[in-house]
C-alpha cells in the first residue's frame, strides 16, 4: 500500500479538495447541503477553525481551512465531518459497495482520501481562492461566478475583497486562469 506523506504543519492554512465516490452527483441536493453545514459546524465546535474560501459542487468540494496555532489535525476534522454527513445521509446515498468498501466498514458517499495542499504564502492564498470561486463556471455549472448559491464568494463581494461581477462570464472568454497552471 502506498504511503502518502502530508503536510503537517500546526496553525498552517490548507486547500482542500474532497469528492464523492465514483464523482456521484449530491452534495448541492438539499439533504446532504444541510448535512454538510451541519456537520462543518459541529466540527468547528469541538475542533475550532476558520474557513477562509469554499465552494460545493454536485460532486466535490473545495475550501481553504486555517488551523488553530498548535494544531495539525485536519484529517481528524475531515473524518468527523464526512462521518457526520454520511450518517445524517444514509439514507439518500444507498449505492451498491464493493467488497472492499464493506470489509473497511466505508460507505458509499466519500472517495476514501481527500486532497490536500499547504498555502506557502499570500500570493498562493489568492491562487487558490480564486481558484475556488472560479470552479463552478471552470465545470459549466453556471455563466458568472455570482449566479453560484454554494460559494463563499458572497462573502468575499460584501466583505468588499471582490467585486460582484469579478470574473466575467464563460461566454466572454475572458482567456483568465484563475488560478489554474498555465
């Protein structure tokens, strides 16, 4: 079985990406939408931290968490919060399981790991967040970036960070990257 090593730094700002097994289509459905906000904020109860940028997709997410000066734990966190999701959901995400998944006791929801990136420094910190508010448009979900209801965004254009129209539309080509190699 293959290692993965980590990034573990204590109080350190992370990107993550999180998706559904086989990429299945329900994280914006109304169910596993509440469950989700549920359980981010039982979580930041008992394990505190900030999110900093977020977005929900049908099928994955993204977000940036800063941690709490002496603490590293983010895999404890997103096991909590996917093992929440998935027992207020049980129920709507019936799927048939391998025998792998059985015998690991997994459900059907998650891809058993997520991703994970440490932000070095300011400027990788706005790569990512926009990055993040860009997602929804990059995947065809929506034109401009605003017309997405499961963002942080909206945060970031009352906060003053962004205005409204940041972004452009699809259909404008606008050639930008945000945050995407070149």
């Amino acid at each position: 079985m293959a290692a993965f090593r980590r990034a573990l730094t204590k109080g350190g700002t992370y990107f993550f990406t999180v998706a559904t097994h086989r990429r299945r289509q329900l994280l914006t459905q109304p169910a596993f939408y509440a469950a989700l906000k549920d359980a981010l904020g039982t979580v930041k109860q008992s394990h505190p931290f900030q999110i900093d940028a977020f977005v929900l997709l049908p099928d994955h997410l993204h977000c940036i968490w800063t941690l709490p000066e002496g603490d590293a734990s983010y895999s404890l966190r997103w096991n909590i919060i996917k093992r929440l999701v998935t027992q207020a959901t049980r129920h709507n995400a019936a799927t048939e399981l391998s025998a792998s998944r059985q015998r690991r006791g997994e459900s059907g929801l998650w891809q058993r790991r997520f991703w994970e990136h440490q932000i070095r420094d300011e400027g990788d910190f706005e790569k990512h967040v926009e990055y993040i508010h860009w997602n929804p448009v990059k995947h065809g979900y929506v034109a401009k970036v605003a017309d997405w209801p499961y963002s942080s965004f909206h945060g970031y254009v009352a906060r003053g960070v962004f205005p409204a129209d940041w972004g452009g539309t699809a259909e404008a080509g606008t050639g930008a990257n945000f945050g995407e190699p070149l």
